[in-house]
C-alpha cells in the first residue's frame, strides 16, 4: 500500500496533466498527452543533463535499471546492505536519489554526499533508468545493472501506464498496438534493448553486477 507521501508524490506527477488531457480528449487526441510526456522523458538533452558534472566516488552503489525490471526490489536490497539492515524511512526516495526521475520531487539529491555519512557502511544507493552512455562510470563506485525478460516488461508496464494514467486518457490500447508502441521511440521507458546492449559490455568489470 503507498504511503501518503508516495501518493502525494504520484499526484504531483499526474495532475499537471490533467488540464490538457481533458482538452484532447474533447478534441479526440488524448493519446497525444501520452506521446508528449514519453518525448519529454526521453529527450537526449535532457538525459545528458541529469548525470551532468557529477563523477561517482568509493560508495555511491548506482543501480540502473529498465523500468519495471524489479527496481524497487533492488534499491530495497542494496539499501539495507549499506545500513546493515537498519535502514529507516517514510519514503524510499528519503535515502535514494534518483537524477532522471519524471519530475524533481525526490528528497534525496544525487550531490548530498550526507547520504552516504548517514550509512554505517560510508555507501548510498542511487537509482537509474538510463543506458549507460548517459551514466559516468569510475572503477572506484559500484554497479547494480538487473535485466528482466522484456515479455514480462512488456506486460508489467501496460498495468502500471493504465494505473498511473487510465483515469486521465484513453487507455485503450490493444496488445498488438501495445506492442507494436513498445518497439517504437515513443515509448515512455525508451528502448529495452538500447538499454540492455549498452550495459553488457561492462558486465565482467570487477565493479558491475548484472543480474537477470
């Protein structure tokens, strides 16, 4: 069950949109919100300027997913390794920064080092959706990359968009056309396969553990 400040969070994330959807969906082009907010995530200015300037140090743990790929579950495992399972908070995002998040409502940003003073460890978990171009990378820090079968990325994502935006467009896309908006560029997670053939290389480095 989401915590107030989870759904406080995801409202925020949501309601802007709101206005503009209900003019589109008077026009007949609501799915045209869904297309402009999957560009706006997905700019390659925008994803340059997330990581930009920041070099990772001895204990930042970067975990860097595909969305719906067992995220959560990862940034859950990796946080209590670097609290000796003593962790604490409302919200996971209170101790975990996240750059490319949708919105810059995250708590924990990716320049307070106090993050990494608060762990009994010296480590801090940060969170990443973006392919590895896009991620500085430095031998000293460490990498939690996990990949999970894109049929059930697939799948997973469909009921987290319709979850998420079924109250605020027309969510009534048909499994082909799902599919077919998952192979495309409009897709609001980008490309599962960009993400996983750019973090492949790095999978045999001492620093980088790649899990499926």
């Amino acid at each position: 069950m989401a915590t107030k400040k989870q759904s406080n969070w995801l409202m925020q994330i949501i309601l802007p949109f709101a206005g503009l959807t209900i003019l589109l969906q008077k026009l007949g082009q609501s799915r045209r919100v869904a297309d402009w907010f999957s560009w706006s995530l997905n700019f390659p200015q925008r994803k340059q300027r997330e990581f930009a300037g920041y070099r990772p140090v001895r204990g930042d743990v970067i975990v860097a997913t595909y969305a719906r790929s067992g995220t959560n579950w990862a940034l859950q495992i990796a946080l209590q390794i670097a609290h000796h399972g003593d962790a604490e908070f409302n919200f996971l995002h209170d101790l975990v920064a996240w750059p490319d998040a949708p919105l810059p409502l995250i708590k924990a940003k990716l320049g307070d080092r106090r993050l990494a003073e608060r762990a009994p460890s010296g480590s801090r978990v940060i969170k990443t959706h973006r392919e590895q171009r896009y991620v500085p990378y430095a031998p000293e820090a460490k990498y939690i990359v996990v990949k999970r079968d894109p049929k059930e990325v697939l799948v997973s994502a469909y009921f987290f968009a319709k979850s998420m935006f079924g109250s605020l467009i027309d969510f009534d896309y048909t499994s082909d056309e799902w599919l077919a908006l998952f192979f495309s560029n409009r897709f609001a997670f980008g490309s599962w396969a960009e993400h996983a053939a750019s973090w492949w290389p790095y999978r045999d480095r001492e620093n980088v553990l790649l899990v499926t």
